[in-house]
C-alpha cells in the first residue's frame, strides 16, 4: 500500500509542479493533496520495533547495494 501511495504521490506530484497548467490543474493538486496525506499516515502507521525484528542481519546489504550501482551507472537500452 506504501508503495502505492508512493507511486501516486510521486506521479501527481510530477502532474502539478511540472506538467503545464491546463483545467486538470486542480484535480492534479488535490490528488497530490490526498496522496500525499495517505501516504504520510501510512508511513506512520509502520511500528518501527517490530520492523527492527522483520529485518535479519542476513540481508545481502552488499549485493544489493552493488546491484543497484550498477543499474544506475548503466545506460539504458
């Protein structure tokens, strides 16, 4: 649902600071408006402590790390 939210904030945000103002100009803030509120309230709803617990200390940090360099540094095709 985070991630979600996330997509949405990310989108209409893009919509109604870069895109042209045009009529959707009010939809595009209040659907950000919205996004925004839910997505805060959702990353604040997270109970950090138990989350702590869900995460192990066998997570490929490193791999996952390089992979990601490596994706970034890599032109697109």
């Amino acid at each position: 649902m985070a991630g979600t939210l996330g997509y949405f904030l990310y989108t209409y945000a893009s919509y109604a600071c870069l895109a042209m103002y045009n009529e959707m100009f009010l939809v595009y803030v209040a659907l950000f408006s919205t996004s925004f509120a839910a997505f805060t309230l959702t990353m604040m709803s997270f109970d950090l402590q138990r989350l702590a617990v869900c995460i192990s200390n066998q997570l490929p940090v490193r791999f996952v790390g390089g992979f990601l360099i490596l994706i970034s540094v890599t032109p697109g095709i």
